[in-house]
C-alpha cells in the first residue's frame, strides 16, 4: 500500500497557479503537492486544463499567461499519446538522444531490455508497432532516471489488449524506478488501476483530490473499484444508474 501523500517529501509543489489563453482562465489558482514516488493521476472532461497543467509542470507554456508558484525537480520527462520517435533514427539511437557515449548506450540497451524490446536496438520507428513505439517512448523517459514522469495520455491510441499490457508494464516500471508521476488520462478505469492518488479537474479547479488504497493489482470487478468508479464518474458529471444524486 502506497503511503499517504502527506507523509512524502514533496516533488512537486504548485501554489496558486494561473494560466489563461486570451480572456480565458483555464487554470483557477490551483495549489498541490506531489509526493517523491507518488503517482497520481488527473481526470477531467475534454477542455478542462488537464493537459494545461501538465505543460505548466514539464515548463513548456512559456507563451501563455499566468501566475503562481511552480517547484518542479531539474529531472523530469513527458511521455506523450504518440511516440514521438525520430523516424530517421534507430530504436536505440531514439532511447539514447541527447546522452553521452558509452555508457548512454549501455543505459539505453538496459532501458529497452526493461520494456521489453531487448534485441531491437537497432529497428526503425516504423517496423515497430503502436505499442512498441510507446515502450520505445517510456524507455527513452526513464533512461534519465527522472524524479518526476509526466505522461499525457500515453496509452489513448492504443488497442484494448495493448493497453492494459501497458498499465502492468507502466506499474512495474514506476516501482522499480520510484519518479513521481503525473498521469493524464480520460479513462476513470485506467487511473484507478495506476494511481495512489486521483485528482479531477473542473472549471480550472480540483474537485476531487481521493486516495486510492486498493492493493495492487487492482481488481475491476472489486466492489470497492466499483464505489470507487461511481464517486469519480460522479465528479465527471455521468450518471451512472443506481447511483444517487449528491
């Protein structure tokens, strides 16, 4: 059992944070912490600033207005829904950009051998399928051994089966490694299977701020996942039957 957020040492500290686009206040001075090794997954319906806040984390919203206070560590990596990969690159050559020498390819060897794809350093992008590509993804994020992992919704453009391949690989992965990890995702079902903790944002605020202490792996037809399922889907604004109204 993952422990409770107040007793880790931040990674991550927000306070009061802002960002508008025009005359649009997108985020609504928000305030939270994440802990060391702490996961933590944001929901929220389409527009309402999840991937925002993510960008503000990962520093690339230079161009938007905003405020606030913003404590992020100096190692940090996003992992997007694609891949990203260069496609005039290896597998490898992907994993490794940016690190020195010999030791970077040993790192890279080991980073894509805990993905899964040890033998396939020397591939192309595009003999790799969809979920290959996002272990290349993930392993060219850890290879840096990051104290912060920022993911926006890696796993929406894959397949059914894929995808929970990637949910196991994804878990094993951030014990071994212990970032702190921002997760943005749609799927309610999907944040509850990952995260020690779940945030749902609403209108620039968070509405929920819940933590999960299921043990893992988590069953889906627990009936405290289904409780669990109803409260956030609630947040979400749907209406699941038999649920009674707040």
């Amino acid at each position: 059992m993952a422990p409770h957020p107040g007793q880790l040492k931040p990674a991550v500290h927000v306070e009061k944070l802002v960002r508008r686009f025009a005359a649009k206040t997108i985020l609504d001075g928000v305030d939270l912490d994440i802990g060391e090794g702490e996961f933590v997954a944001l929901l929220g319906k389409s527009g309402s600033g999840k991937s925002t806040f993510l960008r503000a984390l990962a520093g690339l919203d230079h161009e938007v207005e905003g405020t606030g206070a913003l404590e992020t560590p100096e190692r940090l990596s996003v992992v997007f829904q694609d891949a990203r990969l260069l496609p005039w690159r290896t597998t490898i050559q992907n994993v490794t950009l940016g690190l020195p020498g010999g030791a970077g390819q040993e790192a890279g060897r080991k980073a894509l051998a805990e993905v899964g794809l040890e033998g396939r350093e020397t591939a192309w992008p595009n003999q790799l399928s969809g979920g290959e590509q996002q272990r290349v993804a993930l392993a060219r994020s850890l290879v840096r051994e990051p104290a912060l992992l920022l993911a926006d919704e890696p796993f929406g453009a894959l397949d059914a089966l894929t995808r929970l391949k990637m949910h196991d690989l994804l878990r094993e992965l951030c014990a071994r490694h212990r970032p702190a990890v921002l997760l943005v995702t749609h799927d309610v079902d999907e944040a509850i299977s990952l995260a020690d903790r779940i945030l749902v944002l609403d209108e620039g605020r968070f509405v929920e701020d819940l933590h999960i202490d299921l043990p893992a792996p988590r069953d889906h037809g627990d009936r405290r996942f289904a409780q669990i399922r109803t409260q956030l889907l609630g947040r979400l604004g749907v209406n699941v039957p038999g649920r009674r109204a707040a």
